[in-house]
C-alpha cells in the first residue's frame, strides 16, 4: 500500500494540481474503500489537462504500465464504468498505437452510452517490454515464428486477464470489454477464452484458428506447439464463447491474415452461439488494415453491446 500511495502523491508535481492530500478514510460512506484522494484545479480546463497527462494515465499498473484514457466530460454517475483493452498490433506499441488512430479512439470516448476507460498496454517483447525484436519477425527472417507469435499472443491474453483483477484495486469498473488490432486481434480472441468477465469482444484481422492460418503461411507447426493448440486455441474451445458477443473483422485483401483462416472457426463457434452474438464482417476493399469500416462497425458493436 505505501508504494501505492508515493505513486498517488507524484501527482502533486503535475501542472496546476495543489493541495493533494492521499490518506486513510475513515468515514462510513467509503463502500468499502479504505485510502482517498483528493485535490484542487483551477478549472475545468485544468482538470481536463490533468486527466490527459501522461503521468496520470500511466501511474496505474499491476507491474504491467497500463495507459487509461478516459472522457472526463462524459461521466455520468448513473452510468456503468466499463473497461475495454484496446491491443495494438505486432511490431507497435501503446504510445504508437494512440497516436496514429486518435480519431478511432475519440469516437469510442464520445459515443459509447457508458463511463468508458480505455486500457492499453504493451504487448509481451513491444515497446517498453522489448527484449529482442528478432521474435516479432515473420518467417523470412525469424525461423521460430510459429512458436514465438503465439507465445506472445497468449502472454498477452494471460496479462489480460491479470489486469483484470489487478486494475479494480486502483479503478472502478463494472464491466469489461476488449478489442485488437493484427497481433491483438489473435489476442483478444484467446483472451476471450480464458476469462468470463469478458462478454464483449471485436477481433479486427485477428485469426481464432492458429494451425491454418500457419499453413497459410506455410511455417510448420511443431508437435509441441500442437499439443497447446489443442488445450487453448480459440478453434478447440468454442464452448468458452457462449453468451458473449463478438466481431471479427477481416480485410478481403489481406494477404497477411486471410479471411479465409476463420472460416471453420466461424462455422464452429456460430453452431453453438448463433448468428447474431457471433458475426463477421468482411471489408472487401481493405488488406492488413484497420479501415474507416472497421472503426465505424467497431463502434457500432459495442453500443450495442455494452
């Protein structure tokens, strides 16, 4: 708790933040929380500035740095709090990932009729978590692609949900939600997998069929790596797709992830969930890219959903 509350206290070396205070609470109305915060701004313009500086966003983390983006402005107390991982694909990191699609990320802020708290981090051996940028390669310069993309997708599923019971300690969140891009794509479908909490998912030019989209690619998977496959490849799991409502989103024309690579996984899971909490969306017109189509069906699936 004492490094919880040094990190709260760095707050006061932000712009325009004074008199902070961070201590025990000892009020009956806490519900259950035991420490509070508090402070002052000028305005509303400061507090704004405050919410969006990068050493507020970044301070919470389960030993994982976590950036959260939130609308201030739209926060209705009546409203639920959701949480909704955002993963960036692989060669990129969270900072990158915010810059280039900051359009996407506003519409999600301002359209979605909930207290929405974007989360984001840096995928296992990405950003700040690079150990050697040898295992993010494709096959041409990287022999054990097959293992290695796998292996870090499913660290990242597996940080997903650590994040989930670490991150309520800091924030409140109702529900939770995740989507992802290339490599978060296939992470977001395993990570759907691995924890109920999950209910709503968008997977944009992720594949839930590993073995096939290999062989599309044409890396032999090993034995080893099978054997995993089986026990937690989104394809020999569909069971763990009930009740929860999910999109894939996939480029005609991509050449990287074939939409074609989901086609017995949608057939297989659309056999036990249905049509509708299970859809795909072709963009005829788009190859490995996050289009304006994706970003707007994006938007669509979780106003209906959350």
């Amino acid at each position: 708790m004492q490094v919880i509350l040094k990190a709260f206290r760095q707050l006061a070396t932000l712009p325009n933040v004074s008199n902070l205070s961070v201590g025990k609470t000892f009020t009956e109305r806490g519900k259950g929380f035991t420490h509070c915060l508090s402070m002052d701004v000028p305005s509303k313009d400061a507090l704004q500035a405050y919410s969006t500086h990068p050493a507020h966003l970044q301070f919470v983390n389960g030993g994982i740095p976590v950036l959260e983006l939130v609308a201030e402005s739209n926060t209705i107390e009546s409203r639920k709090d959701v949480g909704l991982f955002m993963l960036h694909g692989r060669g990129g990191s969270k900072d990158e990932f915010v810059k280039k699609y900051e359009d996407f990320f506003e519409s999600l802020l301002n359209q979605l009729p909930v207290n929405l708290h974007l989360f984001l981090f840096d995928q296992r051996n990405h950003g700040d978590r690079q150990i050697d940028e040898i295992h993010n390669k494709g096959i041409k310069t990287n022999p054990n692609h097959g293992i290695d993309m796998y292996s870090l997708q499913y660290g990242t599923a597996n940080d997903v949900k650590y994040l989930m019971d670490t991150i309520p300690l800091f924030v409140k969140i109702d529900e939770w939600a995740i989507w992802g891009f290339s490599l978060g794509g296939h992470a977001t479908l395993l990570a759907l997998t691995l924890d109920d909490r999950l209910k709503v998912g968008v997977s944009v030019v992720g594949c839930g069929d590993y073995k096939t989209l290999m062989a599309d690619r044409n890396v032999i998977v090993t034995d080893e790596l099978q054997n995993l496959l089986l026990k937690v490849d989104p394809i020999n799991i569909p069971q763990t797709y009930k009740n929860k409502n999910i999109l894939l989103l996939n480029g005609g024309k991509d050449t990287l992830v074939n939409s074609r690579s989901n086609d017995v996984f949608l057939a297989t899971v659309q056999s036990l969930t249905g049509n509708e909490k299970f859809q795909r969306i072709v963009d005829d017109d788009a190859g490995h890219v996050l289009s304006d189509l994706m970003k707007s069906k994006s938007v669509q699936w979780f106003q209906s959903h959350l």
